[in-house]
C-alpha cells in the first residue's frame, strides 16, 4: 500500500459547475495530484457527477456525501470527513471554509466584483458576500489569488490581510494551442455553421454555480451588441461569433431585433475541449465584460493564437500586458472603432498574435500547482514517510 506524509481534504463542490470555475478546479486538482503524489487528497463531492474524475491518480480518494444545502455541506459534512479523515488540512478551489474546524485552510479568491461591481448581484448576494467573506479571510490561514487586482480590491474593500495572500494565476489547458490540421477545423465549422470569417467573443447572460437563472449585467453582452452594430454601419463585414448558453435568448428579451442582430451568429454552449477551435478559427476576440478577475478565455485565446480586444477594466491588462488591444467596455463607439482596427489591419493582427503566444507561454499550470503545494507545505511541512499509510 502507498504510503503518505499527509492528507489533505479537498472542498469539490465547484468541479460539478460548467463553467470557467469547474475547469479552473479540476485541472488545478489534476496538475496537484501528478506533481505532490505524496500527499493524500481526500476530494468530496455533492454529487457523483464527478466521482471518478481522479480514478487514475492513486493519491486521490473521492468520496461523495450528498445534501440539499450548501451550507450545511461546507460548515458541518466538510469538517466531520476531515475529522474522520485526520486530515492535515482544508483546502478549498473556491471560497468558503469551515469557521468551526481547528484545521488549518486555504482557500482560492477568485474575485472582488461584489464589490466593484454589485449591481452584478442581488442585494441580498451582496449583503452576504459583505458579511460572511471577511469571516471567511479572517479564518483561512492562507489564500491563494488568481490576480493581484483581487488582492488590492480585497484590501481596500475589506481590509484583507494581504500578507496572507499567494498570487497564482491559473492557465490555459495544453490544448490551447495554434492548430495546422484544416480538416479539423473545417470539420467544426461546418458543425457549428460558422461563417468564413468572423471575430468570436465567448459570453454569459446568466450566473453560474446558483441556483436558479439570476442575470449577469457584468457580461455587457449589450455594449458588445452595440459596439458591433457600429462597425457594420461603419462598413464593417466580418461576421461576429458568439460562443455562449441562451446569449440570443437573453438578447432578443432585451429588446434587441432581427436588424440589431445582423451578422450575429449565435453557437450555443461549446465544449471547452473544442473551444480551441474557435479561437484558431477566428481573425481575433473580443470581449466587453465589466469586470475580469482573471478571463481566461483571454489567456486561453493568446495561447492559441488568436489576437485579443479586451477591456481595460479588471486584471486583463495584468494578465495580457502589452499582448492585447483594450478598450473601454461602456463605450460603445470606441468599441466598434477598434473592431474596425483590428478588422482592417493584419499587420495588427500579427503583432498582437505573436505577442499573444509569448505572453500565454508565461503562464503554466504546472507552476500554478507548485505555487498550491508550496502554500499547503508552508502550513503543513510534509513529513518524512514512515512506511505506514496516514490518515486512516
């Protein structure tokens, strides 16, 4: 039997959303599991879902306890198991920690819009956030953070410890990357019927990881509607992609027409294993959200190629550098203008590709596990294995 130097008890609960947490989640977990393998990662779910997604890793358990309430899960079923587990310590790739466990936890803070940004949220949202987030940072012993914008909002929003804090970027999967075979890419564009040319922009209308379908005013799908609608009056005539569940839907429930959507092509929800298609597909992305913590369907664009035009707003410009075209999300006008820049100039569109690919290369997720192991073992230093399995 494989003997471990410590076990550590994993908060899984995001890695059953669709979404950009669930990936973040499960790809760090894997890249930790391949890289610690002496450690033992008790990973608990709420559903079976996912209940075998780390079957090949021997350091990983994956234990299923079912509720109805999420609380109830985190502040009771987590710390009972760790208890049960002799766990070492709590880790969590999302926010929330046990505030009666005497364990020792890490968390990762994955935003600060609550607070930049609360119209993105019911107000009773907000008022919870505003109440139970600093209990939450008092009680971790340390914190991750996927940008160092999270950091400086945290701490002037609530006072956050910023000392307590590790910056650890996440990254795109290994499989963002440019792509040579034409018959692939010829394969799933007539699968999506995507037009010959277009400029893609991957978006939400809803929140996700809720229950219920609360809008997403952060997405600003309306500013890029209109940005667009722009630069086709302006003689525009690349097509424009949109990647994304029930944006047509949303949009149309808006007020938006068959004329204002003109040149609009609507895809649906695309798996992320083929995202990477899109991208490579693409002449360049856009995007006009908010507020950013992270947006890794910009790092996920620049590590396949694809030129960006993102906001100015949020960590895009921490995370792209001088990678990337921005531009402000609430103008409209400027918007459209650098849709017509990018669209008219493929010397642009080179540069901001080459630079795209150099800057993506900085970010790995192999560096980003190593920088969750180093926290974990700043806490709980791994002892020397004594032959026997801990834990029990």
């Amino acid at each position: 039997m494989t003997s471990f130097n410590r076990t550590i008890c994993v908060m899984g609960r995001a890695l059953d959303q669709m979404d950009g947490l669930g990936v973040y989640s499960s790809t760090l977990l894997r890249h930790v599991l391949e890289r610690d393998p002496q450690t033992r990662y008790l990973i608990l779910l709420r559903t079976d879902k996912n209940a075998s997604l780390f079957r090949e890793f021997e350091n990983a358990e994956t234990r299923v306890i079912p509720t109805r309430s999420k609380v109830w899960w985190d502040q009771v079923v987590v710390p009972l198991a760790a208890r049960r587990a002799h766990a070492d310590l709590i880790f969590n790739p999302k926010f929330s920690v046990p505030l009666f466990s005497r364990r020792p936890s890490v968390f990762v803070l994955h935003g600060s819009d609550w607070f930049v940004n609360p119209k993105n949220y019911k107000w009773w949202d907000n008022l919870y956030i505003r109440l139970i987030l600093p209990l939450y940072l008092r009680k971790a012993t340390r914190l991750l953070s996927i940008s160092r914008m999270v950091v400086d909002d945290l701490v002037r929003h609530v006072g956050l410890d910023a000392a307590k804090v590790t910056v650890n970027y996440a990254a795109p999967g290994s499989h963002f990357v440019p792509i040579s075979d034409r018959a692939s890419l010829s394969e799933f564009a007539e699968r999506y019927r995507l037009p010959e040319r277009f400029m893609l922009t991957v978006g939400r209308v809803y929140h996700t990881g809720h229950d219920g379908l609360d809008e997403y005013p952060g997405g600003n799908n309306e500013s890029l509607i209109r940005g667009y609608r722009y630069y086709r009056a302006a003689g525009g005539t690349l097509a424009l992609v949109v990647v994304g569940r029930d944006i047509e839907k949303y949009l149309r429930g808006h007020g938006f027409t068959d004329a204002d959507l003109e040149g609009v092509h609507f895809t649906g929800f695309i798996p992320n294993a083929e995202l990477v298609r899109a991208y490579n597909l693409a002449d360049f992305f856009v995007l006009a959200t908010l507020y950013e913590s992270f947006c890794l369907p910009l790092i996920e664009a620049m590590a396949s190629g694809c030129p960006a035009l993102v906001p100015i707003t949020g960590a895009c410009p921490e995370l792209a550098a001088d990678a990337a075209r921005y531009v402000d999300p609430l103008d409209v006008e400027a918007i459209g203008k650098a849709m017509l820049e990018i669209a008219g100039s493929e010397e642009l569109r080179r540069r901001l590709r080459h630079a795209g690919l150099e800057r993506a290369a900085q970010f790995s997720w192999d560096w980003t596990a190593d920088r969750a192991i180093e926290t974990f073992e700043r806490i709980v230093p791994a002892r020397p294995s004594s032959g026997t399995t801990r834990g029990g």
